[in-house]
C-alpha cells in the first residue's frame, strides 16, 4: 500500500513541504545574507549615477553628479547595516544569549551581522516565529542593492484584491502587504496569490 508523506506549508513559502522547510527557501535565505556584504561594497560605485561608464575622464567643468540619495540609504547606518543588526538583536535576545558586540564601521558590521545570520538560519527558518518576515525582508532589501547596482527598473506593480474588497499595490518583491479594508496583514508569498484588480476601460 503506497503510504503520501506527511506534508504541511512550508513557513516560507506557503507551499506543502514534507520537510520543516524546503531545502531551497532555506538556502535562498542564506544566499541574501551571503550576498549583502558584497553588494553593500558594490553600492558605493552606484553612489553618482553617472560615475560609469565615463572613460575615467577627469577635471570636466561640469558640475558633479548628485549622489544616488537610494544609494546613500542603503550604504548609511540604518540601511543594510539597521535590517541585519535589528534581526541580529532580535535573534539574540529570543535566545537570551549576550549583547550584539561592537564591531567597528558600518561595512564590518553588516560583515558580522551577516555572518552571525547565516549561523542561525537553520533555527530561524524552522523556529523563529516571524521566519517569513526575515526572508521577506532579506529578499527586498537584496533586490532593491542588486537594481541599483545594475541599474535595472524597478518591479511593475500591480493592484491586487482582498476577498474584502479592499485593494493594495504590490511588486514581486514585495515583502507583505496590509489590507486598509479588512487590515488582514498577507505574507509575500500570500499577497502574490491574491486575484488582480480587473481595468476598468472608459466609455
């Protein structure tokens, strides 16, 4: 008799996984962590939007380039850096183990925040209650440096519809979304699944 494996959603993704977790929500997990260092180091080259590309031209009359402000958020105390230490904190303190160290610059700390993250991705994936947060998180924050770094547009967003009524913008990247109808708060993965808005064409 053919016995069907045990199965339940994944905490990730939503999609049956006879696993705690799939093995490749996990590992995307851990592949955005891996990735923030280098692309918090690659981000200082997006800085001026015009510094590509110039044939290493100097001492133009022009006037400078104004700094990528998007850039700018990213790379400052608060960017990056403020999305892996407030999870850092977060872990720790859940944990109940000692207090973040200090770790020097902001490119050492997201460097070790990082890296004490990959650690614990085992555990939160499987424990933390708000896994899914944390990927969402990772998984914008990773997207937002990879478009400015590439210079690639920003996602085309879309209305989607509550079975409310109520109606939100989203992206593919979007971590989640509240519904200002009924203020159901959906997950990346659940707000995706949601029907699109239909157009209304004008008479």
């Amino acid at each position: 008799m053919n016995v069907t494996p045990q199965s339940w959603p994944c905490p990730l993704c939503d999609r049956p996984c006879t696993g705690r977790v799939h093995d490749g929500c996990q590992a995307k997990v851990d592949e955005n962590l891996a990735a923030l260092p280098a692309l918090y180091v690659e981000l200082e080259d997006a800085l001026q939007p015009g510094r590509r590309g110039d044939g290493g031209r100097t001492g133009t009359r022009t006037a400078p380039i104004p700094c990528n402000e998007s850039v700018l958020d990213l790379r400052a105390r608060g960017g990056i850096e403020g999305v892996l230490t407030s999870w850092e904190d977060d872990v720790r303190d859940t944990l109940d183990w000692d207090l973040r160290p200090f770790r020097g610059d902001v490119q050492q700390t997201v460097i070790g925040a990082a890296a004490f993250l990959r650690l614990q991705v085992p555990w939160i994936v499987t424990e933390h209650p708000a896994a899914r947060e944390f990927a969402d998180e990772l998984r914008h924050i990773a997207g937002q440096a990879r478009r400015l770094i590439t210079g690639e547009a920003p996602p085309r967003r879309v209305t989607v519809v509550c079975p409310c009524g109520g109606t939100m913008r989203v992206t593919l990247d979007t971590p989640g979304a509240r519904c200002p109808g009924c203020e159901r708060q959906y997950g990346h993965t659940e707000v995706l699944q949601l029907p699109a808005a239909e157009r209304r064409i004008a008479a």
